[in-house]
C-alpha cells in the first residue's frame, strides 16, 4: 500500500468529478499535440507541401526562443494559404505550451463579433473552456494578461481588416519569447500595415504539382490512365496552378468515367466556368470599393498583358486613381506587375467577365462592357447598343468578313470609353464618336477624317493602323491628354495635325505613310516624345530642324526614306537618343554634333551606300584612311566615342577590304554586329577583343576568305553565303562557353571539303553537349545549338531516318523523361538545291502535341541560290519539353513530337509566301549524358559511339507497336 501511495498522479481534492476528468483528457491531449510533430500525416497527399514547409519552418525559426516573431502568408483566394498555414500549424504545435487555430476569422467576425474569437483563442491556449469576455476591450486585456508568461502558437486565418489582428494579437509583449503567430490574409498591404516581422507570398503549383494534386482528386494517384492524358492536361492549362481550382475540378470528375463525357464536361467548363470556384475568388472582389472594382473589370475584360504605362494613364483620364487602385489590386493578389505589363490570373479574368455578363443576361448591349466577338456582332449588326456600353473590343475575326455592320449603334453609345475595332464594313459613314473616348482603336478605318462632331480632349491613345485617313481632323483640337499617335501604313496620310494641340506626346508611329510630304514644323514643342518612327515614309525629304529640339526621344527610325538626305546639323543635341536607324536612306554623314549621344546603343546604316563627300575630311580627325574612303568608312572612323553602342548594323554598305577600323576594341559595349553583304576580304583580328560580343552575322560576303580568332561569349554566327570562304578558326572553344549556340555555314561552297562537312558538324555537336554537361547546362531550356553545313548525308549516329518535309516522331516518354542521364533531342535535317528569284525564309517547327510549337528562322538574302544540299543539325534539351510529360508513369501512353519544314519566297508586297515543300531527309536521335562522356575520350572517332542506347531508345509506328531502334531504318510515320 505504502508503493502504491507513493506513485504520483491525480488527486480528485474537492473538485467536482467532471472537472476531474476534463483535466486528464485535456493533459492527454497536450501530450498528444507534442507527439504529432515528428507524424508524417501532416502533409500526407498535400503535394508539394514539404518544401513549402522548410521554407515556414525558416521564417519562423522555432528553435529561436528569445523573441517574439509575427509571420504573414499571403496570395489569391484559392492559392492554398489555409492549407500551408494547417500543415505548419500541425507540424510545429508540439514545441508550445498552448497553441489556437482561428479559422475564418473574416467570416466569424462578421457573424459573431470579435468577442467570440477573442475567447476561442483564450480557451485554445489555455484549455480552458468556461472564458466569457464582455467586450473587446477586455478581451484585449484578458489575452495580454494571461498569455504574457506563455509560449504560445497562434493562427489566424483569413484576416481581412486590421482591427482584427489589434484585437486577437494587438503586441508582441501580449506573449512570452518563443511565440509564433502565422496570419494569412488575402491582403499583403494589411500586414505591412500591422508589422509582421516577414510574409511569406505564396506561389502557384508547377506544373508536376498541379498534375499530381488533381489526379489524386480525380483518380486518387499521382498519374492519370493513359486515356485521360491530354484531358488532364487540360484541366492543368486552365487551373493555371491555383489548387483550388485542381481540387474542385478533380473531385468533379472524379464521378465521370467516359472520355467522351470528359471532353463535353471540359468544353462546358470554358463556357461555364465552376461556379464554386468563382465564388470563392470574388471575395477578394467585393472587398473593393467602388472606383477599384472598375479598375478591375477594365483589366478583367480589355488590359490584361497591357503595359502598366498605359494602363495607368488610360486609367487616371477616366478618374479612377490608378497610383493607387493597381497598387491596392496588386497587394490583395488580383493583378500582378511583371515585365512592366499588368497580369491576371485566368481564372480571375473569368470570375471578372461573369460579374459583367450579369449585368444582363439576355442583351449584350445592355453591359457595360463587350469583349467576346460573338456580343460585339450581335450589338453592332443588330443596332442593340444603349448608353451603357463603356467599352468595346474587336479583334480581328472571320466572322466579320463580308458583314456589313450598323455605324448607328456606335453612334448610340455616347459613354463609351475605350473602343478597339479592326476589319470591319460599315453600312453609312459614321458621324458621331463618344466624347468620353479615352483609348480609340480601328484598323482598317474606312474614312478620310474623324467625324467633325467628335471632341477628342479626353483621348490619350489613338491607334489608325492601316486607315484610309488623309488628314485626322481640320483646324485645331485641344488634345492635352493625347500620348500617342500610331497611323502605321495609312498610305493616303498626306499631313501631319498641328503638334501645337498635342504637348504631351509621347509615341508617333508614323510608319508607311508613303505620301506624307513633310513634318509639321510644330514637331519641335513636343518636350515628351520618345518614341518617332518615319520607316518607308519614301517621300519624305528632309527633317524639320527643330526635331533637334527633342530632348527627351529615345528612338529614331529613318528606314527606308529613300529621299532623305542628310540629317539636322544639331541632331546632336538630342541627348537621349538610344536608337537611330537611316538604313536604306541617301544619308552619306552623321551631323557633327553626334559625339553627344552618350546614351546611343543601337545605330544602323543597313543599306547606305553613296560617294563620300570631300566635306567629310573637314569634319573629323582620323588615324588613317583609305585613299578613297566610303561614307560609311568616314563615319566608322568617328564612331569611337560612342562607348555604350551595343548594336551596329553596316549590312549592305558595300565596304571593302581594309574599310573596316583595325581596332575594334573601340566597341567595348557591343553585343550584335551585322555586317550582311560586304565586300571585304578579311574582318580586324581585333573583333576576338570584343568581350561582349554575343551575335557576328557575315552572311552574303562572297568576298571573304577567312574568319580570326572569335570573341568568347559568341552565341550567334552566319556565314551563310559566303562562297570564298575556305579558313576557319577553332570554334570548339566558343562551343565551350556558350550555352546556346548557332552556326551558320548554308552556300559556302568553299567549306565543302573543309574537314568533312558532315563529320565537323556532328563533331561539333557533340563538343557542346559535353560542355553542357560539364557546366551543369544540358537541363536549361535555353541552350540549344543550331549549325549548317553543304552536304547531303544523314550521319549514322542518328538513329531513326525517313524521308519527307516533315518527321512524326512518338516517343514512350517513360522510358525517356524518367531518366535523369537523357539530355534531350538531336535532330539532322537536309534541303535540296533551291533558286529563290527573291529573298527566303527557311522554317524550321517543332512542335509537340498538345503544347505550343516553337519555329526557328533563317532569312536567306535576295538572289540566293542554294549552291548544294544543305544539312542542319539542332539539339533540343530536355528542358524545352513540357513538365506535364514528365509524369506519367505509363509505358503504353504516346507522345507526339513533329519537326516541320517550309520554305517561303518573298513576293512583290515584302510578304512571305510558301514555296512548293522540298524532299527532305531527316534523322533524330536521344542524348544521353553517356554519349557526350564517350565522346570525351581521347581517340574516340565521330562514328564509334554510334551505339550508345540504342537499345534503349524505343519509338512507336503507326500502329503504336514498339520498333527497336535498330530497325527502323526508313520508317516514318504517314501524316
């Protein structure tokens, strides 16, 4: 007995029997909480929540117990904020004393006050059930007193007003060192407000992930039946990585087991959207007020991928404080900036469009906003437009070819706001455009001018591409607001308007008006233009000399004004300038002031050519020249000042041997260097010193015999053309330092017993795989190396060839995606001798079923011929290939690879049309990390690796019945 009063537990004193026990079951389930953090339950078919949570586990250093530390974790609704907030919740309790998870706290303060949490939280940490507060103030009170000496956890999910947090966890001091509290709040302007120590923002599921989490939903595992693969991938593109959308969709169909019901379920679902989901979105809608909801639905149904610039400005005209309203949308996740254009979520365009379309149900016209081609057709044919219209979009569609629309029911639309038009007839002339335009669009505008009632003085962008318009309006317009003007190809354009009425210009894009005479004077008040374009203006002569008081413009392109001459004597003066193209232009010097633009980067003389005038030698101090030196010469000789030029084009400039600079160290900056259709004999030595060189194009110099030592980051070098050319320098070493690369030797006759062609070629190839794979590259989408060469013979290190235009390939992509060792994909191609009357353009497309093509280019210039059978080698990394691939883990399952070629002939209009396809042959091949190690060895010949995974590499016919590589000799699968 004595033993057994010696043990320690529970004494039952005067307590009443049930608080007795209640204190037992509340000791167990503390001992309970400290047992679950090690449980690999907590993220148990939570995909990719385990490195979400050593990311947490980071922010909210656990193991630090001198401070208190406050951590935000915020996105858009649906992004999985709650879920991460559980899994850390779960994971991490065991450390504390007591701990609270507040879920909804949005939700339950509208619904039961404040109070009600104040106590759950008292009554979690505590585990004491029977706390009651009488209101906020002492419930503020009552958490600071008795949680101040106790480390605690706490969650509050879905906050959304700051009142909130200074009612649940008002200060740090309110809790002992050691405590966390996570807040997870659609609103990340809210938690710089309270003054959370860090926020975690929360990112979308890549693509694996989004796959995984679906297919659990859909088919509870990781992968989807082989039937259902294109259909999942489907889903994923159109939940665009927000789990709650894979979450909702998957437990949809789940219950649907029919491919058919799965494909009519889908394109319901793009007509349809899930109205669940949408709900769950639009909370973060209805918290805005009025002004920012417009914002909002402008972006949702016209702005979205627009430049934030002219997002903004189209926004203040209409008063809708865009400073403030994007910044607003961006802090609570409906928008995001990036790359200087404003994004949105798709699914958050979709919930945005369906708030307009409620607007009315039956009658588009009765919206204030129309976008979808179907509504704009019927408004406009069917005269159904009110006064409620703001915005209109039409982009350009078959389905209004031959319709002959009603000009009325635009006229009937006096608020509109924003209007994009394009290809469309009219039944009458139009005579009346809104006022209130801010943003007006129309290509292919049928008119001579604007209506003469139309008052543009809250127009900020006009855009009349293609337009029949001679002159935009008579006599003057007060345009303050106007930022650009873009009448591109308006071929009837005979004068510019009087730039007195339009100071803050910023763009005018003025692009193929071939009868425009002159530039108004008036050009030179225009204190804010950066941006002037006059390519092919063919009869435009001369420049206004107050264009050189334009400080702030950045771009100037003269291209194409065949009439042009020579440039303003202080052009100088404009400081700013970056770019300046007089290609194709009678311009013979630059002004003497050029030595000003400090700023210059990119300068063209594509196509100058031209006696140099003796003047020319009084303008400058040269080194030394040749005896009769080219325009061109003269200017190069002058360029050196010029230190962040980073783009020279002197193509076609007719230059001789000896008329490029021996030092063109002068250059330090310059990236791009096009130097198509000379005729020198040699390039300086010295270009091997430009360090930042990245692009040499040499294409068409048929005098040129030999290349010099390269510059090391070389990315890009054409050649193609250039029939003397029989040396070459030891391109391996550029191979070696670039992660992508592209040689082109088409038409050089003289390589064509250069160390065999076709052996230098794959050689090459085979020397930058190896250094992908020594620099840890061979998995970036971006290195990929693309060479050519004459010849006509498919090297046998390509396995699988065929003959025709295109090549079909199915590759099991188990056997492949789920090797770590595969590198990626080389392809070996041949075209037929071809004359082209004109310039062509070669097209090479790879394309993967169910994904986005990608095509490569190569222009070949006028006159070309092709001398001999030209033979491409590409290599595809595996990084170029879709994550969604890389997941099924079936072998019987397909996917479809194509390579397309095409060749297009330049036509009359300086359009490209596609020529009759040439017989090819092709030939491909998967790399794997072994054949590049092989290859390494010294000795190892080009031909004795041809074996490498052969037996590996497994492709399909037509019948996707499996042929062992060594037997497909030939085969190539019908189209």
């Amino acid at each position: 007995m004595k033993l057994v009063a010696n043990l320690s537990g529970w004494d039952l004193q005067d307590r009443h029997e049930s608080e007795f026990i209640q204190g037992i079951v509340e000791e167990i389930v503390c001992k309970l909480r400290k047992s679950s953090y090690s449980m690999s339950w907590v993220t148990e078919n939570l995909v990719g929540m385990d490195w979400r949570l050593e990311e947490m586990s980071l922010y909210l250093g656990v193991e630090q117990l001198n401070d208190v530390r406050v951590i935000g974790i915020c996105g858009m609704g649906g992004i999985g904020k709650t879920t991460i907030a559980r899994a850390v919740y779960e994971k991490m309790l065991g450390h504390f004393e007591g701990s609270s998870f507040l879920a909804n706290v949005r939700e339950v303060e509208e619904k039961h006050g404040l109070v009600r949490l104040q106590e759950q939280l008292l009554s979690d940490t505590l585990m004491d059930r029977r706390t009651k507060i009488s209101d906020v103030h002492r419930g503020m009170n009552e958490i600071r007193v008795r949680l101040r000496s106790r480390m605690v956890l706490v969650v509050l999910d879905d906050v959304d007003q700051l009142v909130q947090l200074e009612s649940l966890v008002g200060d740090r001091n309110w809790f002992d060192n050691g405590s966390r509290v996570i807040i997870t709040t659609r609103d990340e302007l809210l938690l710089k407000q309270f003054g959370v120590d860090k926020i975690y923002r929360v990112a979308s599921l890549n693509n694996i992930e989004a796959v995984q989490l679906f297919c659990l939903k859909a088919f509870r595992s990781y992968c989807p039946p082989e039937d259902y693969v294109l259909q999942t991938i489907q889903v994923v593109k159109y939940a665009d990585g927000l789990p709650l959308a894979l979450h909702v969709l998957g437990s949809f169909f789940s219950g649907i087991r029919s491919v058919e019901l799965w494909n009519h379920s889908l394109k319901r679902l793009k007509d349809i959207p899930d109205k669940g989901i949408l709900d769950k979105l639009k909370i973060s809608f209805d918290g805005l007020n009025e002004v920012e909801k417009k914002i909002f639905l402008d972006i949702a149904c016209f702005f979205n991928g627009w430049e934030e610039d002219c997002v903004t400005k189209l926004m203040e005209s209409s008063g809708f404080y865009p400073q403030i309203g994007i910044r607003i949308l961006v802090e609570k996740f409906l928008i995001n900036i990036s790359d200087n254009r404003v994004w949105m979520h798709d699914l958050l365009q979709e919930m945005g469009r369906q708030i307009v379309k409620r607007e009315s149900h039956e009658e588009p016209g009765k919206r204030t906003r129309l976008w979808l081609c179907e509504d704009v057709i019927h408004v406009l044919l069917n005269n159904t437009g009110t006064d409620k219209v703001e915005g209109i979009v039409l982009n350009s569609n078959d389905e209004v070819d031959g319709l002959y629309l009603s000009a009325e029911s635009i006229m009937k639309m006096k608020r509109l706001r924003i209007l994009k038009l394009q290809n469309i007839n009219l039944s009458q002339e139009i005579k009346y455009l809104s006022n209130e335009l801010r943003y007006l669009e129309w290509c292919r505008y049928p008119f001579k001018s604007l209506p003469s009632t139309f008052q543009p003085d809250k127009l900020v962008e006009l855009h009349m591409r293609h337009s029949s318009i001679k002159q935009l309006w008579e006599g003057v317009r007060p345009l303050k607001l106007l930022r650009a003007i873009d009448l591109r190809h308006s071929r009837n354009l005979i004068k510019t308007p009087d730039f007195r009425q339009v100071p803050n210009l910023e763009k005018l894009n003025l692009e193929g008006c071939r009868k425009l005479v002159k530039i108004d004077d008036s050009i030179g008040i225009l204190k804010g233009l950066v941006f002037l374009n006059l390519k092919d203006c063919v009869k435009l002569a001369c420049l206004p000399t107050n264009i050189c008081e334009l400080k702030t413009l950045r771009i100037l392109n003269l291209y194409g004004c065949f009439k042009l001459e020579k440039l303003p004597e202080m052009l100088g003066n404009v400081i700013n300038l970056e770019e300046l193209d007089v290609g194709r232009t009678a311009i013979t010097q630059l002004p003497s002031t050029f030595g000003l633009w400090k700023k210059l980067k990119v300068l063209s003389f594509d196509g100058c050519k031209g006696p140099a005038p003796k003047s020319w030698y009084s303008l400058f101090s040269f080194r030394s020249l040749p005896r009769n030196p080219c325009p061109i010469t003269l200017m190069l000789s002058s360029l050196s000042t010029l230190y962040s030029l980073t783009k020279l084009n002197l193509s076609n400039c007719n230059l001789m041997e000896g008329e490029l600079p021996d030092d063109m160290s002068c250059f330090p900056s310059l990236e791009e260097l096009d130097l198509i259709g000379n005729n020198f004999v040699r390039i300086p030595s010295s270009i091997s010193r430009l360090s930042k060189l990245k692009s040499l194009r040499l294409g068409n110099c048929k005098k040129l015999q030999s290349l010099p030592d390269l510059p090391s980051r070389l990315e890009y070098l054409g050649v193609d053309g250039c029939a003397s050319l029989g040396t070459l320098p030891n391109l391996f070493e550029e191979c070696a330092r670039s992660k992508f690369l592209s040689l082109i030797f088409m038409n050089c006759s003289e390589l064509t017993d250069y160390q065999g062609n076709i052996s230098m070629g794959l050689t090459w190839l085979k020397y930058y795989l190896h250094f992908l794979l020594e620099s840890g590259h061979q998995g970036h989408p971006a290195s990929w190396f693309f060479t050519c060469f004459p010849g006509s013979e498919i090297p046998s290190w390509f396995h699988h060839k065929s003959v025709g235009h295109s090549l079909t390939i199915r590759l099991l992509p188990y056997e492949h995606w789920s090797s770590s060792k595969w590198m990626g994909l080389a392809v070996c191609a041949f075209f037929e001798e071809l004359d082209c009357g004109d310039s062509c353009l070669i097209t090479l497309n790879f394309d993967i079923k169910g994904f986005k093509s990608r095509s490569y280019f190569l222009e070949y210039p006028e006159g070309s011929t092709f001398t001999s059978n030209q033979v491409f080698f590409i290599f595809f990394p595996r990084g170029k290939f879709p994550e969604p691939l890389a997941v099924s883990n079936t072998t019987s399952q397909p996917i479809e690879v194509e390579f397309r070629s095409s060749i297009q002939e330049r036509n009359t209009n300086n359009e490209f049309q596609v020529l009759s396809a040439r017989v090819m042959n092709w030939g491909f091949r998967m790399v794997y990390e072994e054949d590049t190690v092989q290859f390494n060895e010294p000795n190892t010949s080009v031909d004795s690796i041809n074996g490498l995974h052969s037996e590996e590499l497994r492709i399909l016919d037509e019948n996707n019945s499996i042929i062992p590589c060594k037997n497909i000799e030939g085969k190539c699968l019908p189209e």
